[in-house]
C-alpha cells in the first residue's frame, strides 16, 4: 500500500514539472522554429525580406500612373509651342469668267485665271495668351506626381502593415497552438492517470480551443491571401510587352519580424501637446503638392479669362489674288490683274456671347477655388483626427508594455501553478492562455496602427519640390 502511494505521490509530482517547464519549452522551441524557419526561407528565396521602404519605393517606381502623367506633359508642352504661331495662310486657285457657249479662255476680257492668298490673325494677342495657358496647365503635373508618390505610399504602405500585422498574428497564434497541444497531452495523461482533478470536459475544452484557434489561423491565412492581392497589383512589371513579372507572392513573401519606424515629417508640431490652430496649419498646408497643384489650376482659368476677353477684339484678315488674263480676239495683250483686301470682323453684339464666356471663365475661377478650400478644410479636418488617435495609441501602446501584457503573463502563470497544485481549474488556465494571446495580438495591432497613423500625417506634411518649366524642356530635347 505504501508503495502504491508513493509511486501515484511521484508520478503527480513528474506531471506538475512537466506543467510547469511547459510554457518555458515551448518558448524555447518556437521561437529556435522561427529562427530556422526563417533562416531556411531567406536560403530558399535568395533574397532579402520585403522591408517595407522597398516595397514602398518599388512600387512608386512601376507605377504606370506617373509615365502617363509625363506623357500629359509633354503633350501640352507641344501644343504650348504650336498655339504661339499665326494659323497656316490660305492659297486659291481658280478659272473665273469663262465663256460657257465656247469655253475659250480668249473670248471674253474677263475670263482670267486667279491665284490667290489670304492670312488670317487671331484676336487680340490670343496667340500669346493661349500659349501661356496651355503651359501653364501642364506645370500642375510635376506637383501632381509629387502628391501620387505621397499617396501610393500611404496606401502601398498601409498594406504593407496590414499584411504585417497578419503574418505576426499568424506566428503568434501557431506559436500558442502547439501550446495548446501540449496542454492536451498533459490533461489526457492526468486524466488517464487518474491523479489530480483533471475531468473528461477539461479535455473536451482545451480540443475545443485547438479547433477556434485552427478556425482563426484560417481566417488569418484567408486576410492574408487577400492583402497579397491587393500588394501584388502595385509590383508587377510588363516582360516583352505582354507578359507581368510579379515581385512578390505568398511562396517568397517574407516580411521581417521588425515593424517599421516610421519617422514624422513635423514631428515637433504633431507630438507637441499644443494643438495648432487652423490658420497655421493652412499655412503648412498651402506647400503641398496637391495644393499647389489646384493654384496652378486657378492659374489656368483666370487665364482662360483674359483669353474670353480677346473675343471683344476684331479678327483681322488679309488677302491678295493675282489674275492672268489671255490674249483678246485680235491677238492684242490684256493686262494681268491684281487684287488686295482687308477683312475684319465686328463684335457688336456682345450680350449674348463674348460676355456670357467671360463670366463663364470667372465661375470656373471661383469653382476651383471652392475645390482648394475643400481641400485644405479636408486636411484640417484629417489631422486633427489623426493626432488625437495618435495621442490615445501612444499612451494606449505605454499601458499594454508597461502593465497589460506583464499582468495576463502572471495571471497565465498563476493559474497554470494553482491547477498544476490541483488548487485551480484548467477552463482558467486555458483563459488566462487566451487572454495574454488575444492581449499580444491587441498590442501588435495598436503598433500597426500607429506607424499607419504616422504615414497619414506624413502625407499631410509634405511639401513640394518647386519645378522649373526649363528642365522639362531641356528633358524633352535631350531625349529626343
């Protein structure tokens, strides 16, 4: 009888050691199997992982936006040129007076044949002002792009962080599972054994567990094809015309273990706890890209409205025609005729049209002008939201490292203790477990976010590159 008691005495005591050097193992051995995994990844795929400034720069580099954008450009540049010069003189040619009974060019002193030029000239200097309107236009592009590369790196950016954001939650939670596992080992073998207070629905809840976490790895696996889609469409090039190279899958994928930090552009403005106000902020505004981008624009109509003004001025034209004339019945010499005239036109009847297209231009003016205004209400509007999410993550990210996670860590190992003492139940072992998972993940997310956050306000930062008309020329010439 003695013996029997003290073999059940050391066989609880060989599972209670087992319990408690369960987490510690487990550690141990996920993380040397993501070292291994990830040393084994980087030898297969011969590369480096996709950080997220190369992927970034990758894809503002293929974006087909930006070449057809230049392609914008040029064109105006060319019809900038092509609008300063008068319209191409108009030549005639023409048999005149001739005698329909005989059709002798000699018959009759009037028949003559006629050669003739005429020139018209625009109105006013509409040459000159649509010349400048047309190049004006086509200054909008450079900051155009500018704001697009601002813009394709918060959205390819932000899907880099998101696709992160999975693939650690999916390390995470694989990481727990074979916990999990070894948990169930362990509960069996008490339950077998018939030591402790290990129960059949012990059992029942750590497999029921196993499967929740199986169905969440799913769902994770099924977010993360997804976002690889969404990624995929921005880094692809054309091969030969008709084929596409993508230069990132799910099979060579490999992101890092290291979140980003993303630096802010102001950073002494935006983690300053004094809010700026509204007209300083425009301030800031009025050098990005985008909205200097609409004061080209607005450039652009009031333009157009000194160019509706020039309809108030005449359109003048000039023509000359030279007729040869044929010898009369008696063989005597008829003299060559030449002929002169100027045409003008007289806009009198300005009401209903010239005045109608000028107020027309002035409304497009104040149209674009409305677009600015909505435009920079829309960045006020966004950053303010932004800095004080911005704020709450910080102090939410300070609370999570500083007492959440360290607190479910001894609450998960306290429980695990009590119910390796047969003190505690397994459903609080297998919450507490859960709890510290879904607390990391919680974690990861709030640090997602505030690199997402950041990438936001930096748009809203930046400022524009001040382009020079004259390099796109001499671009253009060097590369023809």
């Amino acid at each position: 009888m003695n013996f029997i008691q003290h073999h059940k005495k050391s066989k609880k005591i060989v599972l209670s050691l087992l319990l408690n050097t369960l987490i510690i193992s487990h550690s141990f051995a996920s993380d040397s199997q993501s070292q291994s995994q990830s040393q084994s990844q980087n030898l297969s795929i011969k590369t480096a992982p996709f950080s997220f400034y190369d992927v970034v720069q990758q894809a503002q580099k293929l974006d087909p936006w930006l070449k057809g954008s230049t392609h914008q450009q040029r064109s105006l540049e060319y019809l900038s040129t092509a609008a300063n010069h008068l319209p191409d003189p108009k030549i005639s040619l023409g048999l005149a007076n001739i005698a329909l009974n005989s059709l002798d060019f000699n018959q009759e002193a009037m028949t003559q044949f006629k050669v003739g030029i005429s020139q018209v000239f625009p109105r006013g200097d509409s040459l000159n002002i649509k010349s400048q309107q047309l190049k004006t236009q086509s200054l909008q592009y450079p900051y155009q792009r500018q704001d697009r590369k601002a813009k394709v790196m918060v959205t390819v950016g932000s899907l880099w962080l998101e696709l992160f954001l999975v693939k650690q939650s999916i390390f995470l939670i694989e990481k727990n599972q074979g916990l999990f596992e070894q948990l169930v080992n362990v509960t069996e073998a008490r339950y077998s054994s018939t030591i402790g207070k290990s129960r059949q629905q012990d059992i029942v809840r750590a497999e029921l567990e196993l499967i929740r976490i199986e169905d969440k790895l799913i769902y994770l696996q099924q977010k993360e094809q997804q976002l690889f889609g969404q990624l995929n469409q921005w880094l692809y090039q054309q091969q030969n015309g008709d084929s596409s190279l993508a230069l990132i899958n799910t099979n060579n994928a490999y992101l890092g273990m290291k979140i980003p930090d993303i630096k802010l552009i102001a950073s002494n403005k935006i983690l300053n706890d004094k809010w700026l106000g509204n007209d300083q902020l425009v301030t800031y505004f009025y050098s990005h890209p985008a909205v200097i981008a609409l004061d080209k624009k607005i450039k652009v109509t009031r333009i157009g409205t000194e160019l509706a003004k020039q309809k108030y001025q005449p359109q003048w034209g000039v023509n000359a025609s030279y007729g040869y004339r044929g010898n009369d019945a008696m063989g005597s010499d008829r003299a060559d005729l030449f002929s002169m005239g100027v045409t003008f036109d007289l806009p009198l009847f300005t009401k209903n049209k010239q005045d109608q297209q000028v107020k027309a231009t002035i409304s497009q003016t104040e149209a674009v002008k409305t677009e600015k205004q909505l435009l920079l209400r829309k960045f006020i509007g966004t950053f303010s939201s932004a800095k004080g999410r911005l704020q709450q993550l910080v102090k939410r990210k300070k609370l999570y490292h500083n007492k959440l996670l360290p607190q479910f860590h001894q609450q998960a190992e306290v429980a695990l203790n009590s119910y390796t003492n047969d003190i505690g139940d397994f459903s609080e072992v297998v919450r507490a477990r859960i709890a510290e998972l879904n607390a990391e993940i919680d974690q990861l997310k709030i640090l997602v976010e505030e690199q997402k956050l950041r990438l936001e306000i930096n748009y809203l930062f930046v400022k524009a590159k001040q382009y020079n008309s004259s390099y796109f020329a001499h671009t253009m010439t060097a590369k023809e």
